[in-house]
C-alpha cells in the first residue's frame, strides 16, 4: 500500500515537473524582430538581412518575425510596438535608417536590445554595427588596376564617407601607380537613375574599363549594364560572379548572416556591448569572391596572401 502511494506521489510529481519544463522552455524561448527599408527579395542587403535572420531561427531555435518597406518613422514606431507586444526582445534595424529613432525610443523599451548600422548608438540598450570596408575596398582596387587596359577605373558609391572608397582610390594607386581613378556618388544607397547617370557620363567621357558600384540598391543594374557594354566590374555586398563569371573580376563580400549570428551568440551569453561596434576580415564577416579566369593565376596567389597577412596582422600591402 505504501509503495502504490509512493508511485503514485512520484507519478504526481513527475507530471508537475513536466509540465513547469514546457512552459520555461515557451517562455525563455528567444523572439527576434527584422526591420527592413525595402524587400527581403532584393537579392542583395534586404536579402542577406533576411537570410541572417533565418540563420538565426536555423541555428537557435529562435521565433522570428520581419516586416519589409519601414523606412517612416511612424512606421517604425509602430512596428517596434508591434514587435514588443509579440515579445520581441532583440530588434535588428537593417540599415541607418533606425539609428536615430532607435536611440529616441529605447528607454521606452528597456527589455529590447535595438541592433542598426552605420550610425552612431547613445543608449544602454543599443548597438550600431558597420563592416569595416576600407582593406576589402583596397584589394578590390588592386584587383581593378591590375586589370584596367586602359588604366582608368571607376568607383559609383552611395556616400563619399564610405571607407571602400577610399580603399579603392589607395589599393588601385598602389597596384598601379598610373591608374586613374574616378569617383561618383549618388547620396543614396537605392538610387538606381542617378547611378545610371554617372555610369553613362563615364563611359561617355572616359576610357574606364573597370567598374566599382559601391550602393547595395544600384548595383546589380549597373554591373548588368556595365557587362551589356563589354566593360568589367567589382561587385558589392555579394558575390556577384552569377551575373558574369568572367567580366565580374571579383567582389567584395559583407556576410551579414555571420554578422547576425555573432551578434545573436554575444547578446545570448549577455555579452553584447552597446555603442558603435566595426567588424572586418579578421571577424570572418568580410572576403572576397571568386576571381574571374581571366586575371592572371601568380596575381591571385599574391593577392591571397596579401589578404591572410591582412587577416593575421592588420597590415596592407603598401
């Protein structure tokens, strides 16, 4: 009888255990929020913001939601409300756009931890994070010079600010000393006619052969047309080698999902600062794309081992 009461107690037990174990494992169970300024079917950085948040669904079992096209502030307001009432607890702001009214509504959401790029984040629970693109900008203006006939080459970014820029301009002056280099802006990462603008007074005024579109909006057209002309490019974001194998030399390449998923492990283990975070090579989260087989073999195998040295040392080719 004694025993009978003891199973039974156990029993009761066991089932109370139980069913406490599912509800932690509801409640501890991660909510993650994307917030894009256009698409996740752009094929570039909306797209690669949302394959990061997939990783992370992948990988940690984490409930993820997005919404597409919040560039307004009321929309993104909103939408972090939204988001909260879910039970969001970490927000990516995919893009500048969210850097400012990030910072504005965090104390109105101290449980949420705000993630946006290229800004600079001033409260307890924000993070601004940016790809360090001057050393990928360098090897793409070498690789660029080094296969310019007519040593002019050309660079159309976004901003003037962007430090691919600049490493592009220094990589392709120190490849080639006699490579003149031209550089273009649009004052926005998705103006695509003003891009196609520059790309047509280039080719109209100059003798470049090589192209550098540094816009994550504008780039593929671009590169579409600059192939279209017989020209070559250095693509952006991705590995842009689908649209030519031969006339895309190489490409320099952000893995935002590797960047996701680093960011998502440090803020698991409460290890995620706040502030203005800057990520490189070194942080597996830049490289480059395949090269195209009509640069020569020796020059990639430099160019390899200038990027390892890089990656172990912080040290450029100079």
């Amino acid at each position: 009888m004694k025993k009978t009461r003891m199973n039974l107690v156990l029993s009761f037990l066991l089932f109370i255990l139980s069913g406490c174990s599912v509800i932690s494992s509801d409640e501890e169970k991660q909510k993650v929020g994307l917030l894009v300024p256009n698409t996740v079917n752009d094929q570039v950085w909306g797209t690669k913001g949302y394959k990061g948040l997939l990783k992370l669904q992948s990988r940690y079992g984490f409930e993820v939601f997005y919404k597409e096209e919040i560039v307004k502030e009321i929309d993104i307001k909103n939408s972090v409300q939204e988001l909260h009432n879910k039970g969001v607890t970490l927000i990516f702001g995919h893009g500048n756009e969210y850097v400012d009214i990030f910072n504005e509504i965090a104390s109105t959401y101290p449980e949420i931890h705000f993630i946006s790029f290229n800004g600079e984040a001033t409260e307890e629970n924000t993070t601004t994070l940016s790809f360090e693109g001057y050393a990928m900008g360098y090897f793409g203006g070498m690789v660029a010079a080094e296969h310019s006939s007519s040593q002019e080459i050309a660079v159309i970014a976004a901003f003037p600010w962007q430090p691919e820029v600049e490493g592009f301009i220094d990589g392709a002056k120190y490849h080639n000393p006699k490579t003149k280099v031209h550089a273009y802006f649009t004052e926005d990462w998705d103006d695509e006619e003003v891009a196609m603008t520059h790309l047509q007074s280039i080719t109209k005024e100059t003798n470049t052969d090589v192209f550098y579109p540094a816009g994550d909006g504008f780039n593929i057209p671009v590169i579409e047309k600059v192939k279209e002309d017989g020209n070559y490019a250095i693509g952006y974001v991705s590995d842009q080698a689908d649209i030519s194998e031969t006339m895309v030399l190489t490409s320099t390449i952000q893995h935002v999902d590797k960047l996701y998923d680093l960011v998502a492990k440090q803020y698991m283990e409460d290890k995620l600062q706040h502030g203005s975070l800057s990520f490189d090579m070194q942080d597996g989260v830049i490289s480059l794309g395949q090269f195209s087989p009509l640069l020569e073999e020796d020059f990639t195998e430099q160019l390899n081992q200038y990027v390892e040295k890089y990656k172990k040392t912080g040290e450029l080719p100079k």
